[in-house]
C-alpha cells in the first residue's frame, strides 16, 4: 500500500472508531475543509507533516497514535528477507 493510501485509510478508521463525521474532524482540527477532504479523497499524492499533524490533534491522539497501526508497518512491495 503507498504511503498516502495508508494515511487515507487510517484517517477514515480513526473518523469510524470516534465516531465522528469529516465536519467534526475539521471543526477540531482547524484545518480548511478543502484540506482534509482533498486527503481524504484521494486527491493529493502526499501530505505534509503539519496537516498531518493537525489531523491528529482533531483526532486526539499523538504522531505516534496515528502511525501506531499495521498500516505503516512494513512499505509495500519490500521481500520478507532479502540477502
């Protein structure tokens, strides 16, 4: 899975686990809706560290929280143990 698509995901399950709505999401996150939906929606094909950031304090949660999922373990495509 690339990197942005990860972050999508991730946003979009967090949005479900705390029941929010992407209006909620923007309202805590202080980012502009055109950002956030643009993230979401597949429509950038990356993302900085500070939306990322403020994505994260709309969520409640740390950097760390965020990338804290199987999402971000291994980059797609690498071999389990290549020597």
């Amino acid at each position: 899975m690339e990197f942005i698509s990860a972050v999508q995901k991730r946003i979009n399950d967090l949005l479900k686990e705390k029941k929010m709505s992407v209006y909620d999401l923007v309202g805590k996150c202080g980012l502009p809706f055109p950002v956030v939906y643009s993230v979401l929606k597949k429509k950038r094909d990356d993302i900085d560290i500070d939306t990322l950031y403020s994505i994260c304090k709309g969520f409640d949660i740390s950097l760390a929280d965020f990338f804290d999922s199987e999402l971000f373990d291994k980059p797609s495509g690498d071999a389990e143990d290549e020597e």
